[in-house]
C-alpha cells in the first residue's frame, strides 16, 4: 500500500480505497475532506493507473480549485496544471467551448457578469417601459437566476408572475438580447449544459467516456441544475465520491439545493456513507459548542448531524462580551486584538466574522484608530474595477463582436463624440456583430463621428489580428493609442494614479498567461467567473468579512461580533423556520472557523438612523451554548463620551468626531478631534495629521 494513506485516519483511509458503489462522504468542519480528495486522485493516478486527464475533480470556489490543483502537482511531483480540477462553472464553461454550436451559440460566446447582466436587465425595462418601481433590475435578475436555476418550471414562473406580471415577457427579450450578442449569464452557462446533453445523447455519452472517476467537494452547496449536469456525466457508473456536510449549508438563497446531499441515495442508488467527525482544526470547548448548536436541528438535517470530536486539548474557554452600544464594541475589539498581538499572534491569525455587512463601518474606523491593518474580505474585486473592466472589454469586444455590453461600453470611451443619435443609426444596422453593423453605417454617416468610428473600427481590426499573438503587448499598445492614462487623469482627478497602477497590474496578469500555459479566451472567462474570497490577500493584517465569506477558512482568533437577535439570527427569519435553520447552520460555521479562540461579543444598544439608540438582546442562539460560554466583563479603556461620538460637533462642517472619512493623499481615516475649519484624523497609513475639513470626504 502507498505510503502516502498512512497519514490519513481509518475512516480518510476507508474513503480514498472505496470504489465499489457511489460514494457519500459526510465530511464535518475541519476533518481533511480535501486531503481526502486529493489522496484519492492519487490512489486513482498511481496505484489504478488513471491518467490524471480522465479523473474530474470539482470544487465550489475559483481558490479552493487552485488550492487543490497545487496539492495534486506537489503530491504526484509534476509542474502541468491539472487540466480537470475546476469549479462547476469553470467546467461548464470549458464544455460550451467545445459543444456550443450545437446550441446555436458561437464558441467565442462571452460570460457576462453581474454588470452586464443588470444593464441588459435595465434596457430591456425601459425597452417595455415597465415601472422602476415595481421591476427594479437587482430583483428582477434574482427573479431571472431562480427560474433557470428551477429548469423555469411552471411553478416557479407562476410564482414569480404575481410579483412581477411582465417576468416572461422581460425575460424572454432579456434572453433574446443574450443570444443577439452571443451571450451566457452565470446561470446560462450550467443551464445550457443540461440541455446540450439532454437535446444530444452522443454528446452526453462522448463526456461520459472523457472522465473515469469523478469527484464532488462542498455537495451540499450544489444547486438543481448542477446536480443534473453531475448525473448526465456519471450516467448508470459507479464512478463517483462527493463530500460535503449538511450543516455547512448556508447558500439555500442563492440557489443550493439541500436535497442534492440530503437524498443523495435515491439519486445514487447502493450509495456508501462515510462520516469523516474528527476535527483536526478546532479545540474541545469550540467542538463542544459547535455539537450542541447543530444538535437542535429539525427534519431531515437532524438524521446527518455529525457529533464532531478531536484528540486535541480542551483549550481556552469561549468567552462572550457584552458592550454598552456599537462603537465601543468596535473599539473593545481592535484592543483585544491587539492583546493577541502582543501575547505571539500576527495580525494575519485574526478573522473578525459578521452575519451583516453594515457592522464593518465600525470597525474599520476602530482598527485604524488603532493603527491596525486590517483587511475586507469580498469587497469590490481587482476585476470589478472600472479601469480593469474598459480595458477588458475592448479585448472581449475583439474576440466576440456581437458583445453588446462590451460595444456600449467603449465605443465612446474614451470620449470620441460618438452621440446617442450616431449610436441609433448603428443599431439599425445590426445583422452579424457590432463591427459589421458599424462598416455598414459609415457611408451614412459624416463628419468627426464617420472618422472616429473609421478609426475605431481599425483599432478594434488590429486587435483582434494581433491579440492571440501577445495580449499584454496589444493592451498596451491600446492604452497609448486610446490615451487611456490622460482619460483617467481626467475622469479619475482624486485617485487616477491608483488606477493607473491596477491597469499596469492588468498587464503583468497577461504577461504571465504564456508561463501559466493560458490562453486570453481563458483568461476573460476565468476574471467573469470571480468570487469573493478570491480577493483574500496573503498580508499580514486582520480579516473582516462576513460569516458566509468565511466559509472553508480557518483562524487561530476569531471573534463573531454582533451576536443579537435581528442581526444574528437575522430579523428576516423571526417568522420563517426554515430560514431560522439556516441561520443556525451559519452560526455553526462561524463557530467552526475558529482554531484556538473564539470570541463573542454584542451591543446592549445599536445606534440607528439619526443617531438615536435602540436596546438589543443577546442572540437566541448563546442559550443553546450558554453551558459552554463564559460571559466576561469587557476591559474597555478609557472609553469616549457618547455625545462626541453621535453628535455633530460644528455643525458648519457636517463632520462628526469618530466618522469615517477619505482624504485624497492620506487615503481613509477616522476623526479624532474637530475644531472647525480644523481636523485631528488618524489615518489608516500615515497616523495623525491635522488639516481642514474642506480637503476631507466622507464615507
């Protein structure tokens, strides 16, 4: 037997060496289910002699994929990238490349994101002159997500009909627009998947034989269509091991199906369970809390409770701290952390987990008053940025020039007086792309905007000849030849140079592609296909972030603050059990996070809008771990008055002592002291200065 599964424990062991039915592997927080995974890929490659290419591996996240891409290199001591370890989307998107003409699409369809999918959202709106009331584009993309994630079953239509009476009319046009600009949605790309191999049986049978084994992490996050796409490819075989915990379970809003592990069995018929409930990460008194909280569960989640357990020691105890309102929880939380910091701990060994995004506001204005460095976790992505984004989409526009979002975006951006009326005529044009549309307008157009559109119609041409050849040569040629820099001096006056150093940072991504061994086209898919942990940045600073950005990661330190009832569990659940279940699962995921110290801590009071105060109560959840938390009284320091952190001091300035604010130098900061027209503000970067209020920002 290979040396590499005496490291793992019997029930690990049993795991990776089963293969005689399908495989359900009930894996609890913290007990090795990736090295499970990543062991049975290698007992497939070297003991079974399956070539690495015929064994699929899928996970949830573009990092957890790239984690488990390097652990297979490192174990079976090769420098390839493994070209079967991606995310559903990833390989969703890898299948279209290949089938997507049978689909009617062109193979060089472009994934739009969550921008580009909300301002076709908005044009189709006001295309039907629909109430911006009623159809807001956010709720009309979720109602548009639910239905394909649901196969857009009657149902689901009927239901989403009596809100929104227009739903089928906007969303067929919505998918027309998609398929006029060679298109797919996040929810496209898994949905055409199912029907490509539902419409087409060679197909489906030609991807069945592709992959030997497969193998399935984090299930339970799964969705119905992703479900589907699994049994297409593992057909009537035995060849499957997925792995997750029904406790983890925390994304039901956004599509996971429960169902998918919670009845695994009656869609895998003779399936093996094995539950993997020893932690290696967490010490007893986190696991015993832990066990008590999911213990209360209901319904069919109860029958897949794990009892976890670990050889480790009882370690320190969970400590619960009750603050007198928001700020000084805030400000009690950057002291404590700064405790650990001087008891051995980095920065880094710190996660400051939140069930609601809104509680970060105070925090970050306590770790800069504290001159910790600090980061948030699944803020706005390297990506997501606007420059990042119009350089991006003259590449997408050159290799697919029906992307109409991509054509909107930077025909007149730089400016190049391109007007509405211009754009109209265009349109009218539009029979195989943009570009073809734009050539067969020009001989009725005149003046500047014929010659700017001549010259936009050539720069895109030299693009699309060159970029295959060096994509970081030919965006940077575009940057001088469009003067990109001189656009973002003068759109951009307070931040241009930022920008400027993330399109460069672009470019060094491009240059690294032929390293990597990537093509552009995959390049673009992989940036549309980003998520919120994939911004987590391997820097010594804390992490704030909210629990469900949280999942999959570990902390030696971690405090959960903000435990009140309407904030964790949210007041969205008060009336809706099952929701109530869900928010105790993420309770006992942010429980879970934490290695060595876990941290709770609340308000007594939580300022509102207005200033005004309101009185909490302690989370519902503490009474079912109360025997297990030890509720301390917090050594605040030297506190501030109330009045000068919610009043407005000179009200001339509109500035408050302890706001939030952006200086266009010293970047964000926090104010100590106002004597109006003057300031004292700490500042994240540069300390203290003083200054005039006029050169301050809010935020």
């Amino acid at each position: 037997m290979s040396d590499f599964l005496e490291s793992l424990n019997p029930e690990q062991k049993k795991a990776v060496l089963h293969f005689t039915s399908p495989l359900l592997v009930l894996a609890g927080a913290g007990s090795g289910k990736t090295r499970v995974i990543t062991n049975k890929i290698m007992f497939l490659t070297k003991e079974l002699d399956i070539p690495l290419n015929r064994i699929l591996a899928i996970t949830f996240t573009n990092k957890a994929a790239n984690e488990m891409k390097e652990r297979v290199k490192a174990a079976l001591n090769i420098d390839t990238e493994p070209q079967w370890i991606s995310t559903f989307h990833s390989l969703a998107a890898k299948i279209l490349r290949i089938e997507a003409q049978h689909l009617g699409y062109g193979k060089n369809f472009v994934i739009y994101d969550e921008e580009d999918t909300k301002k076709t959202i908005r044009e189709v709106l006001e295309e039907l002159n629909l109430d911006k009331e009623l159809y807001k584009p956010e709720r009309i993309k979720e109602a548009i997500s639910q239905l394909k994630q649901n196969f857009n079953q009657q149902d689901v239509l009927d239901f989403f009909s009596m809100q929104y009476p227009h739903i089928k009319k906007i969303y067929s046009l919505y998918q027309e627009k998609l398929a006029l600009a060679n298109a797919m949605d996040f929810d496209d790309i898994l949905l055409n998947v199912v029907k490509l191999f539902e419409e087409n049986p060679e197909i489906r049978k030609k991807w069945q034989n592709k992959f030997d084994y497969i193998l399935v992490d984090e299930y339970q996050d799964t969705n119905k269509v992703q479900h589907q796409i699994l049994k297409h490819i593992v057909g009537d075989r035995d060849c499957i091991t997925v792995v997750g915990d029904p406790q983890q379970c925390i994304y039901t809003w956004r599509g996971a199906n429960p169902e998918n592990i919670l009845d695994f069995e009656k869609d895998f018929p003779n399936t093996t369970v094995i539950k993997l409930e020893r932690n290696y990460r967490s010490t007893k008194k986190i696991l015993e809390a832990a066990n008590k909280l999911i213990s209360a569960s209901k319904g069919k989640w109860k029958e897949k409770v794990l009892t976890l357990w670990t050889d480790k020691g009882e370690g320190e105890d969970i400590k619960l701290f009750k603050l007198e309102n928001d700020k000084q929880e805030a400000g009690f939380i950057a002291l404590y952390t700064k405790k650990f910091k001087e008891r051995g701990y980095d920065y880094s060994d710190v996660a400051i987990l939140m069930r609601m995004s809104f509680l970060s506001r105070n925090l970050e204005e306590a770790f800069i008053r504290a001159g910790i460095p600090y980061q948030i976790v699944g803020g706005l992505k390297f990506y997501e940025r606007a420059e990042i984004k119009d350089i991006l989409a003259y590449l997408r526009f050159a290799f697919n020039p029906k992307d109409t979002q991509a054509f909107k975006r930077i025909v007149n951006l730089p400016s190049r007086g391109i007007g509405k009326k211009t754009l109209e005529k265009i349109e009218k044009f539009y029979v195989e792309n943009w570009l073809q549309a734009i050539e067969d307008a020009l001989p009725s157009l005149k003046g500047k905007s014929k010659k700017a559109l001549e010259d936009f119609v050539n720069l895109i041409k030299d693009i699309r000849q060159n970029i295959t050849k060096d994509p970081a040569k030919v965006a940077s040629k575009l940057y001088e030849t469009i003067q990109y820099e001189n656009y973002l001096r003068e759109k951009y006056p307070k931040d241009w140079e930022d920008r400027v150093a993330n399109v460069k940072e672009l470019f060094k991504a491009l240059e690294e592609l032929s390293i990597k061994g990537k093509t552009l086209e995959e390049f673009l898919e992989e940036t549309s296909l980003q998520q919120a942990q994939d911004s987590l940045q391997e820097q010594n600073s804390v992490k704030i972030m909210t629990v469900h950005a949280s999942k999959g990661l570990e902390f030696p330190v971690v405090f959960v603050a903000g435990v009140e009832d309407g904030i964790f569990p949210s007041g969205r659940a008060f009336d809706d059990p099952y929701q109530m279940e869900e928010e105790r699962r993420l309770f006992y995921v942010a429980i879970t996070r934490a290695k060595e110290h876990l941290i709770l801590t609340m308000a007594k009071a939580r300022s509102t809008f207005g200033n005004s105060y309101q009185t909490t109560k302690p989370s519902r959840f503490l009474k079912d771990i109360k025997e297990f938390v030890k509720v301390l009284k917090p050594k605040t320091g030297k506190q501030p008055k109330q009045k000068q952190q919610t009043s407005p001091v000179g009200t001339s300035t509109g500035f408050m002592v302890g706001q939030l604010v952006k200086h266009d130098v010293f970047g964000k900061g926090v104010i100590k002291e106002l004597t109006p027209p003057k300031a004292k503000v700490i500042f994240e970067k540069v300390g203290e200065k003083e200054l005039l209020t006029k050169f301050l920002k809010k935020l």
